[in-house]
C-alpha cells in the first residue's frame, strides 16, 4: 500500500468559475498540505462541488491556478490527473464484478496480471471486503458498495483523493461507523484527500482542517476546533453547531454590552463597530440557588418558554429579553433533571467567560 | 501569478466543438436529404415558366376548383380518421392504464404488432378483407346484415378503416402513457371527498387524461395529412388527397411547380398546427412511440 | 363470479357494471391484429381468389414469390439496403445522441430540433425532393441514394431512444473512469456502450426495419435492378390483388414480429 511519501499537496489560486453572472467559485485561494485530510463543507448551491470537480477536472474554471505538489494541472484532462475519485453514488460499473470493477484503473495502466491480481486483493483487504471479490455490484449493501468504489479509487495509488459526499446515501448508523473507518483509511493510506460534504458533524468529526464555503468564496479555513470556537463569522457560526448570536452595543469605553450586562471589551486587532455574541446551547448552563462568581461568568435571567426532553440531553428556550430568546443544552443525568421546567417558570443561565465568541456584525 | 484565462477558455471551446462535431455526419445527412431538397422545392413552387419569380403556382391553387376540392378531402380525411382514432384509442387506453403492468404490456403488444407491421402489409390486409368477394361481405351476408355484396373498398369508407387502423397505435401510446402518469391519489381523493364514479370520470380523471388526448389526436392528424399510400390503394383514386394529388401532378404533367407549391402548402399546414400545439407535445416521445 | 361483483377501480365500480368496457377493448384490440394475421391463412390458399378460409391449401403462392426473378431481385436488394442503412444510421444517430446530450452547447438543441426534421416533414415531400435532388447528382435508382435517404429517416430514430437511453444511465460512471485514467472515448467504449447495448441493438433494429418497410421515397427513387421490395409490392396492389403478395406480406410479418419481441424481450432485460 501506499505510504505518506506519495502524497501531494495541492495549491489553488485565484480559481474562478460562472454561471452566467453566477459566481460559482469567485477567486479561490486554497492549500491541501500533503497528506491531509481537508472537509469542503457548505450549504449545497454554496460551490464546494463545483470546486472538487474543477479539482478532477471535470468542471473547467473560467480562470485561475491549480498546482499539484509544483505541477500545474489545470489544463490537463481528468483522466491524466491520477487522482482517485469516489462519487455520491458510487459510480460503481454494474456489468462488472467487484474485483473487475477495483481491477478497471489497473488494467487502463497495463500492469501484469499477476501484480493486478495481487493489488487488487491488497485493496479489498483494506476495506474488508476480500470474500466479495466475484460478487456482482447489484448483490452488495450500500456500505459494501461504498468500499469497492473506495477500493476502487486508491488501488492505482494515486496521490490525490477526492470524495464527493460519498456517505450521503448511507442510513446513519452506518454512516456514522463509515465515517470513523475513512479516517483510519485515510491514516493508513496517509493520501492528500479533499472531501466535500454538507453535513458539519461529519465534516468536525473526520477532518484534519475544514474549509467552509458560501457563495462561492472561502470562509474560514482551519481545524475542526478553531471552526467550532472561534468562527470567523455569522454564517460559520451559523452554518457549524447550534448557536444563538445575541446583537451588541459598543459604549463609548470600548465596552460590549448586552442589555446592561458587561460581555467583553472590543477585540483590539479588528475595527469593526458593531460585533455579536455567538452562544452555543451546550456552554451554557442553567444555575441553581447558590450563587456563582461573576467576574468569571456572564448570568443572564429569564423565563422558560419551552423545555424538552430528548434522552441523553434536554434543552430548554429562554427569553432573556422582548426580543432575545436563548437556549440551553443540559444533561438529564439526577442532578439536572430539576431544570426541566414549566413554560413562564423563572431560569437563570451562566456562561464562562472563556467560552465567549464575538463576531464582527 | 498565472491564471491560464485564455487557455482555458480555448479548451472549452475546443472541447464543446469537439463533442458537438460528433453530430456532424447527421446534420450533413439531414441537409443532403431533408434540407437541400425540401428547399429547391420550396424554389421550385416559386419560379415560373421563364425560371422567373412567379406566384403561379399558388394562384392556380386558389382559383382551380379541383385543388379547394383536394384540401377540403384530405381535411376530410384526416379529421374523421382522427375522430375514429379517439374513440376507439380512448377506451382501449383506458382499459390497458388499469392493467396490472404484466397485462398491460401483453395487451400492448396488440397496439405494437401493427406499428411494427409495414403498412403496406396492413393496407393490402384491408384491401383483401374489404373487397365485393372479401371476408367482411361474406360473413355479413351470411348473417344477414346485407344482401348483395357492398362496395367497401376503392372509396372513402375503405379509406378511413384503413387510416384509422394505421394511426391508432400513434393515438393509444401517448395517450396510455398519459394517463398511466395520473396520480391513483387524485382519483382516491375525489372518491373520499363524495364523487360519485361518474364524476370522478369526468371531472378528474378526463381532464388530466386530455393533453396526452390532444397530443394523439394532433399526430395522427398531421400525419394523416401528408399520408399517402393508404388512401392510393384503398381510396382506388377516388379518393384524392394531397399527396396523391402531388404525384398524379407529376407522373401526370411532370409539373414540378405545382407539386412543389402542394407540397409547401402541405408543409405549412403541418408546421402550422405543430407550432400552435407545441405546448402539449413532446415531439420526441410522441413521434416515436416509446413509453 | 365472486371477481363479477368485486370492486375493479377505487371508485367501487364492480367489474360487473363496466363488462361493457372489456367487450369494447377486446373487440378494438382484435380489430387491430386480426387484419394483419388474417393475411398468413389466406397466402396457403390454391385459389387465384384469396379466401379465408381456404379450400385447398398449398404452398403455391411461396413458390410463386420464390422462383420469380424480379421478387427475388426486390427482396435482396430490400434487405442489403436495410442491412446497410442499419450500419450507417446507428452509429450516427448513436454520435449524434451523444454529442448533444453530454456537450451542454447552447446549439444543442438546435442541432436536435434540425435532426428531428425527417419526423416533422411529410414524406411525400422528401420523396419528391429528394428524387429530383438526385436526378441531378445522378443518385436516383443507386443502392447509396436509398441508403443516404433510408438513413435520414432512420437516423433521427435512432439518436431519440439512445438519448432516452441516457436520461436513464449515470453519467458519472463515465466521470469516474476518466478520473480513473481513461479518455473519454474509453470511457465510452467500456463503460458507457456495454451498459446501453440494448437500446442501441433496438435501434438498430428499428433502423433496419424503417428501411425495409418505406414506401414512399422508395417508389420514386429507386428502381431497375435496384428496385426495392415494397416498389414491387405497392405498383402490384395498385393494379390487381395479386396473391403472391400475401405470401410476401405473411414473411414480412413473421420478420417484424420477430424484431419486435427482439426488443420487448431485450427491452425487459434492460429495464432490470
């Protein structure tokens, strides 16, 4: 199998692709570090499609740059590319087997049958699937079909690996434990891998960084932590976890407030005037009687609109003020069960200072 | 920094030419044997006797009695051979939609059997059936229906059974395939909400059944219009239409003219009505009766 | 008699009350293939005057057709032209289909509309045009005249169920074999044309059978030697019934039913 060395950074620059006036992708800059496992995660309509084929080469961008390792490649046919590529579908050929099918990319390379044979096995060894080899594609579960056109992909050992939403069509139990197996493939094969989704857990649980993607531009690109902590703005906020972005005033001290309460003093390195607090349910807490520090919380006071029970948590929607609402995510374990309370009771909800996030407006 | 702007617009362009250029040999086919013809007719119907510009030919249309009475039988024709067509296509479509698939299919093959048969197979079956010593005479004498043999065929009413046989299966298909696409929630919807089995006929299922209706109706009515070789041997020359009257013109006076001005008269009338039906046809499942 | 009161739509109708509407599409249904089979009895009939049933059966009217020159002429030269014009009209209609249902051009559909035109366009008028077109290139009564105008009837056929074809069929199979290193011609060729084979042998069936059953271009642009079949059979039918031709139609209709069983078999075979 093939080892780390194989794999290739990609760097784009400047890429461009319309729709008529529709920017599909609008001037993107991206780096692939080799090796990497990168998330393209966005709404659909947002690009990020659009940006994985111009990788393959299937969709030809208007203008712009993309270099494998130091290699350009934009202008070279998809099947001259050596990228392994699995689709949303599979893709698989269905009047082939499956060793025929994983075989295909060999024997367009011409390699002796022998050593075909032997990589092949190789390959559905990895995705355990070594005693289907004479199956036909029509006689395999979705997850078994998922495996051949991954076996598929990275037989020929390419140096790059492109997958679009390929565990869409799962149901979610498998899905979930297919997510977990790509990242140890991905460890094993230690191959440049661009994987689009639009689902943000996928994308937080699988991914090495995750570029975020609207409208055809670039949001933010960073780890899975930096993404959910520190969001660059509303619509990754927004977009990655449940959060709720309260609006703030900036007095003349260069304090934030939100209706009286003292959140934070303005972040010195950016000028924007107006800024949000981003909160997401589960760094809130409801507060019992004894009281908490202050300096090291904010505590907002309100009344239950709602509250419900979901077995492993419950939230609750509060209203904070006549036109903000919050919501909180807690446990249901002995002690929180008491926060399960009645629409118009009264609730009172901390959060740690360090858990604060501010956007620019 | 290097955006390859210009290369990849060349690509494009290339690669777009590149596939559509795969259709060339039909388009050059289609402009040997449709294009370039049809047009020097089309030239032909305006030229006069000097190779002059002339509107001869379709004057002589409007003035000579004989050309009014070949439009008016081919109008003739095609309408009573659709109007056939419709009600005899309606019921059996609607038979064959509440088919289960399997029955459907074998009851199709009836529909099938005769548009794969040559017409003129089909037109010789007639011939032979309907002549003075034909089955039909027989078998209705034999029953009493009529006395003395009748004269079935070599007139319009041959001309119409034959047509009709023809152009059914172009009405069925599309009109099967239109009401297969009716939603059986449609019709539970209005039985749960009190119509009685009759409206729902008629108040739902009709009106959702009537652009595949239309659809048929208009295929079998343009192509009745330009239809030749029924009419030719089951029409014995009595009944002239169009086409008919455009090959005894030729064969006749060898007057390329006035078959020419019939033929883009017969062309102009079919466009006509396509143009005007356009929104209930889809040209390509229509004319051929995949469904 | 239980299925006689039994509910046959959703609106309670019993299959009772609408026996009516089964006697009425089975009287169509047999009006529309009695006619054509009724021809195969009548063509093993002795008598000069085609009966049904025959009184004397006898192969009289085969050997007729088969040991008469000009039939046989006729019918060879109506299956090579058949022959040739499937060889020629399926691969083009094949590229056609092809290149406007993948290339995305805005002239696409243009191209397609231009293509459909032998559908649109009376035959009689590409028969006469056609026959003084080549009265001037010197293509009339000449196998290649009626094979270039056989294949722009048949053309057009054959790109409309390949397009259907491919309305059907996942693209992105030949995406990824391209990705996987193959051109798009190999792509095509391994990937693409194994999986649509059925639709393409119908068509190609289909093709041949246009040829052979046309009448009308064939009666004005074909001729002498090269005369074809249906020439033959439509100046017989004009003049007299000469029973010769039931035992001609008798074959013709045993080839197209054959060919159309062919596709409803393969047609089943594909849609699995």
């Amino acid at each position: 199998m093939p080892g780390p060395t194989t794999a290739l950074p990609i760097t784009i620059r400047g890429l461009t692709k319309k729709f008529g006036s529709l920017h599909a992708l609008d001037s993107v800059d991206l780096d692939v570090k080799s090796g990497e496992f990168l998330t393209l995660l966005g709404p659909s309509g947002s690009g990020k499609t659009t940006l994985l084929m111009a990788i393959a080469g299937f969709n030809r961008p208007d203008s712009g740059s993309i270099l494998f390792g130091e290699k350009e490649m934009i202008l070279a046919p998809p099947h001259l590319r050596e990228v392994g590529m699995v689709f949303q579908n599979y893709a698989l050929f269905p009047h082939m087997s499956v060793a025929e099918n994983v075989a295909f990319p060999l024997k367009l390379r011409k390699i002796a049958k022998a050593e075909c044979e032997q990589r092949v096995e190789e390959a559905l060894n990895t995705v355990q699937l070594s005693e289907l080899g004479n199956r036909r594609i029509d006689q395999l579960s979705g997850g078994q079909r998922q495996r051949v056109a991954l076996a598929r992909a990275f037989v020929f050992q390419p140096r790059i690996l492109l997958m679009d939403e390929p565990l869409s069509a799962l149901d979610k139990k498998l899905r979930e434990q297919m997510q977990i197996e790509l990242k140890h493939l991905h460890r094993k094969l230690g191959v440049t891998t661009v994987y689009v989704t639009h689902d943000q857990r996928e994308a937080l649980t699988m991914s090495d960084r995750i570029a975020v993607i609207n409208h055809g531009r670039l949001q933010q690109v960073d780890t899975p932590e930096v993404i959910y902590n520190q969001p660059a703005n509303s619509f990754v906020a927004d977009f990655i976890g449940e959060s709720t972005m309260l609006p703030l005033k900036t007095e003349e001290n260069n304090q934030l407030y939100f209706d009286h309460i003292l959140v934070d003093s303005v972040p010195d390195q950016k000028s924007s005037q107006d800024w949000m607090l981003v909160v997401r349910p589960e760094r809130l807490f409801p507060l019992s009687q004894e009281s908490i520090d202050s300096d090291q919380h904010l505590i907002f006071k309100g009344k239950v609109i709602e509250s419900v029970y979901q077995g492993e948590t419950a939230f609750a929607q509060v209203s904070i003020s006549e036109d903000h609402q919050l919501t909180v995510r807690f446990g249901t374990d002995a002690s929180a069960r008491k926060f399960l309370l009645e629409p118009g009771d009264s609730m009172e909800l901390g959060l740690n200072r360090k858990d604060i996030i501010l956007i620019p407006r | 920094m290097l955006l390859h702007e210009k290369e990849l617009r060349r690509q494009t362009f290339l690669e777009q030419w590149n596939l559509l250029s795969l259709s060339l040999p039909s388009i050059l086919v289609i402009i040997l044997i449709i294009i370039v013809p049809v047009g020097w007719l089309f030239y032909l119907s305006f030229t006069g006797k000097g190779g002059d510009f002339s509107l001869a030919n379709y004057e002589k249309m409007i003035t000579y009695k004989s050309y009014a009475r070949v439009f008016m039988t081919t109008f003739q024709v095609s309408f009573l051979t659709t109007l056939v067509c419709i009600l005899m296509g309606y019921p059996l479509a609607y038979f064959m939609a509440q088919l289960s698939d399997r029955m459907a299919a074998v009851c199709m093959l009836t529909v099938l059997l005769p548009f794969w048969t040559s017409l003129l197979v089909r037109t010789y079956a007639w011939l032979v059936l309907l002549q003075k010593k034909g089955i039909l005479n027989d078998f209705a004498i034999e029953i009493g229906l009529w006395e003395t043999p009748i004269k079935l065929v070599h007139n319009l009413t041959g001309t119409l059974i034959g047509m009709a046989h023809i152009m059914l299966p172009f009405l069925v298909l599309p009109l099967y395939g239109a009401m297969k696409r009716i939603e059986k929630d449609m019709t539970h919807a209005a039985a749960n909400l009190g119509a009685t089995p009759i409206q729902v006929f008629w108040k739902v299922f009709f009106p959702l059944s009537l652009p595949g209706l239309v659809a048929g109706s208009l295929i079998v009515f343009v192509l009745c219009l330009g239809f030749y070789v029924t009419p030719a041997v089951l029409g014995g020359g009595r009944v002239v239409m169009v086409a008919t009257q455009i090959t005894a013109i030729l064969e006749n006076q060898f007057n390329w003219g006035a078959a020419s001005s019939l033929g883009v008269v017969l062309l102009a009338s079919t466009l006509l009505i396509l143009v005007l039906a356009a929104r209930f046809l889809k040209l390509d499942q229509v004319l051929f009766g995949r469904h | 008699m239980n299925w006689w009161n039994r509910p046959a739509t959703e609106t309670q109708i019993t299959h009772g009350k609408r026996i009516w509407l089964y006697t009425l599409a089975t009287v169509i249904m047999l009006l529309l293939i009695v006619p054509t089979l009724i021809v195969i009895p009548m063509s093993f009939s002795d008598s000069q005057y085609l009966e049904f049933p025959p009184k004397n059966w006898s192969l009289r009217w085969y050997f007729e057709y088969f040991e008469t020159l000009k039939w046989m002429n006729a019918t060879k030269t109506s299956f090579l032209i058949g022959f040739l014009t499937m060889l020629v009209a399926t691969p083009l209609g094949t590229m056609a289909a092809y290149a406007l249902y993948v290339s995305g051009h805005p002239a696409a559909k243009a191209i397609f509309v231009l293509l459909i035109t032998p559908m649109i366009v009376p035959v009689i008028l590409i028969a006469i045009g056609t026959f003084y077109a080549f009265g001037r290139i010197g293509l009339n009564n000449t196998i290649g005249g009626l094979v270039l105008a056989h294949t722009a009837l048949a053309a057009p056929l054959v790109m409309i169920i390949i397009t259907a074809a491919f309305r059907t069929y996942d693209m992105n199979q030949e995406r990824v074999a391209r990705s996987l290193g193959a051109s798009r011609l190999k792509a095509f060729m391994v990937i693409t044309l194994p999986q649509i084979r059925f639709s393409v042998i119908t068509s190609a069936l289909l093709a041949f059978l246009t040829s052979f059953d046309e009448v009308i271009i064939s009666i004005f642009i074909s001729g002498g030697v090269n005369a074809t079949l249906t020439k033959h059979m439509f100046s017989a039918l004009r003049d007299f019934i000469d029973p010769t031709i039931a035992a001609i139609s008798t074959i013709m209709v045993l080839i197209s039913t054959t060919l159309l069983l062919a596709t409803q078999f393969l047609g089943s075979k594909s849609t699995k």
